[in-house]
C-alpha cells in the first residue's frame, strides 16, 4: 500500500478543517454576516410561525414563537458586538 497519497490527504483534510475555522481577518466583515445571517433567520422564523398560525398548531406556535424570540436576541448581541468592534477599530487607527 503506498502511505504518500494517504498520508497528503490526511493532512490536506486536517488543514482544511483548521482553515474553516480560522477566524475571519476584519471583524466587521464577519459581525455584518453574521447579523445578515440572523436576519434571514428571523424573516424564516416568522413564516414558519404564519403558517403554523394558519395550520392552526398550538404547540407549534408556542415554539416558532420561543425561538423567534431567541433569534431577535441573538440579533441584537450581534449589532451589540458590531457596535463595539468598530468602536474597537476607531481607536485602533
């Protein structure tokens, strides 16, 4: 068995991984996607709800509506952290 190619592509595998999870290099670009990503959730969330709505699914609504609630919170400790990143940068420069 030739251990070469299998060896390069554990190692490819590994850095890959550790490239994914690398931070991103400007925080403000990753705090803007991040708040563009809560966003499009809380605009899902609030359909799943109006459908649940008219389905007419009590324990379903109870739901879309706790976590509808958690997006919203999640959005905001977003634009919080987004807020304090470019105070951050401000007095970086």
């Amino acid at each position: 068995m030739h251990l070469k190619p299998v060896i390069a592509a554990v190692l490819v595998g590994f850095a890959g991984g550790a490239l994914a999870q690398s931070p991103a290099k400007d925080p403000l670009t990753a705090d803007r996607a991040a708040i563009k990503a809560d966003e499009n959730q809380i605009k899902q969330d609030k359909k799943k709800l109006k459908a649940d709505r008219k389905a007419g699914d009590k324990a379903a609504v109870e739901a879309d509506k706790a976590k509808l609630k958690a997006d919203e919170q999640k959005l905001k400790a977003d634009k919080q952290k987004l807020k304090a990143d470019k105070q951050a940068a401000k007095q970086a420069k």
